[in-house]
C-alpha cells in the first residue's frame, strides 16, 4: 500500500476510536489531539497558532500581536520570539516539574528563507531594550541583560557570570554568531543544554586560574535562521540541544512587496516604543522577587492526559525517535504556562503563590502541540541524505514531469516504496543541491 494511504488510513483510524471513546468518555475526546495541525503538516501547509490563544493572551503580550492580522505566520513569529524574551525576565518564578524545579527560559528559533517574515523577530528584542541599558554597569563592562550570540564559549560564561546567570541572547540573523565562532557556539551546546534544565555550568582556565561555576543559569534565547543555516547551530540531531528549542518554521516564499510604508510598522514601532518602557517599570518591581508556579491536581491530570495520549499516537505514526522532542515539549509548555502568568501579574503576590489559569494551560499546550509539526519539519534540515542520482532517484524524477508538485514528487516516490519522511528529506536535499529548482511554495521545476 502507498505510504500516504498508510498514514491516512492511520488518521482515519485514531478520529474513529476517538469517535467511539466520545460516546463513553468525553473528556478523554477533549484531551485528544489536534487535527487541523496534524493535516496541515501532512499537506505541507503552514501551521498556524489558532485564534483561541490569542484571544486570552495577556496585554503586554497582545498588545504587540494584535498589530498583525489573524491568520498571519508573522503574527506567529511575534508571539514565540516575545514569550522567549519575557521568559529572560520572569527569572524569578520556578515551578516543580517532574520533582525538579525549573524556570521559564525558553529556546526559540525561528526558520524561514530571506524575506519570509522572520524578521518581525525584531519587535520582540526592542522589548527590552530599557531593561538592556537599566543593567548596563560602567564599572563591569560583562553586565549587561541582552547577550550577544557572535561569542566564544569562555566570553558567554564571562558574561553570564556578570549576570549571576540571567540574561538574553537575541540574535535576528543567525550570521551574526560568525563563521569563525561557530566551534565556540557548538562547544556552548552544553552549557545551552544546562541552561534549559536550570543546571550548573561550570569552566576553569589553566592560562589565568579561573573557576567560573554558575550554579543557576537561567538565560533564555531568541534566534532567526535560514534552512540551511540549522545543522550549523544546532548541530547534530542527536545532542539534546535541538529538542531543547521550540521551532517555527516559515513557508513563505520571498517575493518582492511595495516598500511603501501603510502607517503599520510605525504604529508598531510606537506601540514597542512605549511597551518597553512599561515592561522597565515591571522589571523593576519584580527583578529581586521569587514565585512558585503551582498546578492543581485536576490539571496535573489534564496536563498529563494530554501529553500521554500524543506520545502514543505521535510515536506510533512518526517513530520512537521523536520521543525527545515530545518529553522536552512537556516541559516547555509549563514554561509557557509560567511565562504567561507572570508578565500578566501588575504587582507581586503576597504569598509568592502563582496558582495556574486554565485558560493559561490550554493555550501552553496548544502551542507546544502545534510546535511539535514545526519541529518535524526541522528535521529534515537536519536529516537531509546525501544526494546522488542514484536508480530510485532516477526513476522519481523520470516519473514526474519538469514541472511538478510536491504530492506528484511524493506519488512518484511511494510508486518506489520510499517512505514520505524519506521523500521528503530527498525533494530537500535535490533543491539544497541544486538539482531541482523550487518556483513557488509546494511547486519545483527540475534543472537539468
């Protein structure tokens, strides 16, 4: 059998038992996964954050998306790259999460070709622009809250030490951490790795003596790249870093756009403007203050259902190598959960207590579960074959015309018993390589 009537008989199959469990058990219908972001990454459609979460955002977070309009992945890249840069500055609530205790510092990164709008990542660094010169310390040049990403590992730590572990890398161009340092950044790939789970990083240097050990770091990080820019910062698939980072992946094609200003951006830039100054003022009130984030029982079960029915059914269509990317969304989504709690918060609580929304949980979740896509998406970045015209490639593209989808691509490839995860790995690479032109989004045209 084909390999997409494989995969669509198996959807067919989980709505069926999901239909069946509804008449015995509703709530473990609402608990089920989402299918609009499961069909969409089988069309290889964008995958967008759904109007629902936007729509109980706290202010100083919606007041920045809601500059965008609905169904925009701009809109999307604004609301990850501002929850990464808010969870820099909410260092100071920590929950417990498998009997650890975490803070809220995300990864992100978002991926896209030149001119696909990941730039609007911009808007999210502005934000803190007035919290960047408030920790600036003539008398310690290390302090400073916004870390740059063109660093060395020894610098990082130097810096970070400055800043008893807190702090931003905020990068919108992932050339900015230059060629030249990249040996530095993959040597930084554990103390990233430390850093996500709260645990100690440490360095010494035998030239000056040094002991450096950070026994808590809690920076957060916020990144731009192109495609063919991820196997250079995240490295191998298989370190822990890259599923220690929320990715968001742009199908945009570039295209050339009127330059003429609509009154958006400078409306915008106004709105970021004032934002950070009020965002100054609430780091002030809350830089020395500690919370504990805390779910209910009844959540507690949510939350697990939720997570437990997806590793089920995602390892069972994707692969049991997916299974850390689903764990380290877990706990991103109590992140997220945090993160939003606290920006939310105009002054601290009295008994340090953060007793979790619903409403906050739903949308954390949502927002990993559709994250998980984007995710798989990035794998075939990283995952891409070594292309050579070999006979099953050979035979694809002579079974396709010079012009073609990305469905005819894949109808060739299942002709040939290719996998679609393979297939799609394999379209990638012959485009990476130059041996397939892309046109348009999902339309390719062979170059020789």
């Amino acid at each position: 059998m084909e390999e997409n009537n494989l995969i669509q008989g198996s959807i067919e199959s989980l709505k069926q038992e999901n239909a069946n469990n509804a008449n015995s058990d509703s709530s473990h219908t609402e608990s089920c996964h989402n299918w609009d972001f499961m069909t969409a990454y089988q069309n290889n459609e964008q995958i967008l954050i759904p109007k629902q979460v936007y729509d109980i955002l706290p202010r100083r977070v919606s007041i920045l998306t809601d500059t965008y309009p609905m169904g925009e992945p701009t809109r999307d890249v604004a609301l990850l790259t501002l929850l990464a840069h808010y969870s820099s500055i909410c260092y100071g609530t920590s929950g417990v999460y498998h009997n650890q205790y975490y803070h809220p510092n995300l990864f992100v990164m978002v991926v896209g070709e030149a001119a696909s709008g990941k730039g609007n990542a911009i808007f999210a660094r502005r934000t803190l622009q007035d919290i960047d010169n408030y920790t600036l310390d003539p008398l310690q040049a290390q302090k400073r809250f916004i870390i740059a990403g063109n660093n060395s590992r020894a610098n990082l730590i130097y810096r970070l030490n400055a800043n008893q572990g807190i702090g931003m890398i905020s990068e919108t161009e992932a050339d900015a951490i230059s060629i030249n340092n990249r040996s530095d950044w993959g040597n930084s790939s554990s103390d990233h790795r430390c850093a996500f789970q709260n645990e100690r990083i440490s360095m010494e240097r035998a030239v000056d003596k040094r002991v450096i050990v950070i026994d808590k770091p809690r920076y957060a990080m916020s990144v731009t790249m192109t495609p063919g820019q991820v196997a250079n910062m995240v490295g191998d698939r298989e370190n822990g870093l890259f599923s220690r980072i929320l990715f968001y992946t742009l199908d945009r094609q570039p295209e050339f756009t009127s330059p003429q200003s609509s009154g958006v951006a400078s409306n915008r830039n106004e709105i970021v403007s004032d934002l950070s100054l009020e965002v100054l003022e609430w780091y002030k009130k809350f830089e020395d203050i500690t919370h504990d984030f805390v779910l209910s029982d009844n959540q507690w079960s949510d939350f697990t259902n939720f997570w437990q029915c997806r590793f089920k059914v995602w390892t069972d269509m994707y692969g049991q190598n997916e299974s850390d990317l689903i764990f380290r969304l877990g706990l991103s989504s109590f992140k997220i959960a945090m993160i939003l709690h606290t920006i939310e918060l105009d002054h601290p609580i009295e008994n340090k207590i953060i007793q979790c929304k619903d409403e906050f949980l739903e949308a954390s979740l949502t927002i990993c579960e559709l994250l998980f896509y984007h995710g798989l998406k990035v794998t075939d970045y990283l995952d891409k074959p070594k292309i050579s015209i070999n006979t099953s490639i050979s035979k694809i593209l002579a079974a396709i015309p010079n012009t073609f989808s990305t469905q005819e691509f894949l109808n060739a490839a299942f002709k040939f018993n290719m996998a679609e995860r393979t297939a799609k790995r394999y379209l990638h690479g012959l485009v990476q390589d130059k041996v397939l032109i892309k046109i348009k989004h999902g339309v390719f045209e062979k170059y020789f």
